[in-house]
C-alpha cells in the first residue's frame, strides 16, 4: 500500500492494531526503511487487505497485484556496506573530520572493514583510511578493478 511519506510506521501500527482488533487474515506488515512511502502486507487474500487499510490515517491507496519474494527479499537482507564498496567507486564520507566530503576507493580491506580513499575536493592527493561505516556510495565503480583482503 502506498502511505503519506514519513508516516509509514505510523500507518503500519493503526494497520496492526485493526488487524489484532478484527481478527483479519494479514500474516505479516513490512516497513522497509529504504523504502518511504510504501508498506507491505502479507495477507490471506486481496479483499483482507483492502479491509485491513480502509480509512486508515497516512494510507494513500493500495497498489493492486502480488510483488514477488525476490523483489521483497533486497528489503529484508541488510547488507553491510562494504559488500557494495569497489575500487573506482565514488563514495561520500558520512562522518568525521572529512564529513560532507566526496571521495574515490583505491583500496577495499573487507576484513577490516575499511577503505582507503582518495578525496575529490583536498588541493593535494592524500590517502586517508576510513571505516566501511562512515561511507555512503554515491556512485558504483564502472567495472571492478580488484580487491585486497578477501
């Protein structure tokens, strides 16, 4: 179903709530964090749905049809950052000294969970190590070049 963004959460307790309230066929509610303005519902069948979200605040519509495991699965996994991170990459650093700043991976150390990273705005070229945490991709390298420490 489609929500008001920022209002997922909300939205998915009032949906709990009925469906604990009116003993609807709704296995599961699903509020992907990376997903705003969408919430999932696992139910027995299109028309428990549709009586589970009817007037329910921050519920905009439901979207019709069934999403398949494979597309849900991506939400469900989380992902460390540094399974994405390749060299070339375009990243931003999310924390620290050098926040706010772009950089591109020269180096990826999977074991220790960090990179080391050349930054796009310094006058001159620095290489600085940083943790896989304090890391946003931006841009994904165009093809793979290598890693160390895998």
């Amino acid at each position: 179903m489609r929500t008001t963004s920022g209002q997922e959460q909300n939205a998915a307790e009032l949906v709990e709530n009925r469906v604990r309230a009116n003993k609807f066929g709704v296995l599961s509610i699903l509020v992907a964090d990376n997903l705003p303005g969408y919430i999932f519902l696992e139910a027995t069948g299109p028309h428990v749905a549709e009586e589970a979200i009817a007037g329910i605040k921050h519920v905009r519509s439901k979207v019709p049809g069934r999403v398949p495991y494979s597309e849900i699965e991506k939400y469900l996994v989380n992902k460390p950052i540094i399974e994405e991170l390749d060299i070339g990459s375009l990243v931003e650093v999310t924390g620290g000294p050098f926040k706010g700043m772009r950089a591109r991976i020269t180096k990826v150390n999977k074991v220790k969970h960090e990179a080391t990273l050349e930054l796009l705005e310094a006058t001159f070229n620095l290489p600085i190590t940083v943790s896989a945490d304090y890391l946003k991709l931006v841009e994904k390298a165009a093809g793979k070049e290598g890693e160390e420490g895998t």
